[in-house]
C-alpha cells in the first residue's frame, strides 16, 4: 500500500464512519516503534506505522486509522480529544475503533545482551546497558573489564 492509497483509505473511513470529511495528509512513518499511529496536533496529519498492516493485516490498519481519527475529528471540533477524556471513549465506541492496537511480535521479542568480562579473574557481566570500561572495574576483584561481545535474543526463549 502506497502513502497515495493509505490517503484515500483514510478519506473514506472519515466520510463513512464519521460522516465528516478528512481535510489534510495521512502518509506511513518508519520511524514509529512502539505505536500504531500518530495524530499531529499542530499539522493536524496522522502518521501511520507500516509494520501493522504487515503484521496484522488490513483489520489492525482501519482501526487505527479510526482511533487516530477519532483524536483529528473531536481535536477539530475542540472537544476533548485525548484518551482519558469522555468525548473520546464516547465517539471511539460508536465507531468500533480499539482503545490500544496489538504488539508487534517483530519489534517487542529481541532483548539485546552486552557481555562484559574481567580481566583479571575472568568473571562475566551481563548488562543491557553499555558501561564505561575506563570508569567501572570488576565488583570481586577491582580488575579491568573488557567488552566481548553483544548478545541479541529472542524474547520467547
């Protein structure tokens, strides 16, 4: 599906589910990770992430384009447009759009490992985070630690 499509898809799920008309720009984001769309507040755009209508298919994607315009038209209308707010759960009931879009199986399941080992007496660290080696020494033994290699896992095993 290409940016020019997702326009017209998100035109007409505006016209059919809210009876209104969708007056800017819908176009797909890379850069989003950890969510399914975006409503921009001050362009009034709703960004899109791709990795969705890949993973879950057409069904995940008009949700979340009914959830981001949900935000767009109550915004719009300057009543209460975020997810806490009444008009908001109100109007996304009516129009069958989620309160939250599904995990992505891709991104959420790879845990990165840094294994750090002493030099000294040779015993392993195991850290999500990058340490300063120049900095911080072995906790047994106070000797130099040295970076071997960086581990990524699936987070299912």
């Amino acid at each position: 599906m290409t940016n020019d499509e997702l326009q017209i898809l998100v035109e007409k799920i505006s016209n059919q589910s809210f009876h209104k008309p969708f007056l800017h720009k819908a176009y797909f984001n890379p850069r989003l990770r950890t969510t399914g769309g975006r409503y921009m507040l001050g362009s009034h755009n709703i960004d899109i992430n791709r990795k969705y209508l890949d993973e879950h298919g057409m069904d995940e994607l008009i949700g979340i384009i009914k959830h981001e315009l949900c935000h767009y038209h109550l915004h719009i209308e300057g009543k209460g447009y975020k997810h806490g707010d009444e008009d908001f759960k109100r109007l996304l009931n009516e129009v069958g759009g989620p309160r939250h879009c599904s995990t992505l199986t891709s991104v959420n399941n790879k845990k990165r490992f840094l294994i750090y080992v002493c030099s000294k007496c040779g015993m392993d660290f195991k850290r999500k985070r990058k340490i300063n080696t120049r900095k911080y020494v072995c906790g047994r033994c106070k000797g130099k630690l040295k970076l071997v290699k960086e581990v990524i896992m699936r987070g299912d095993k």
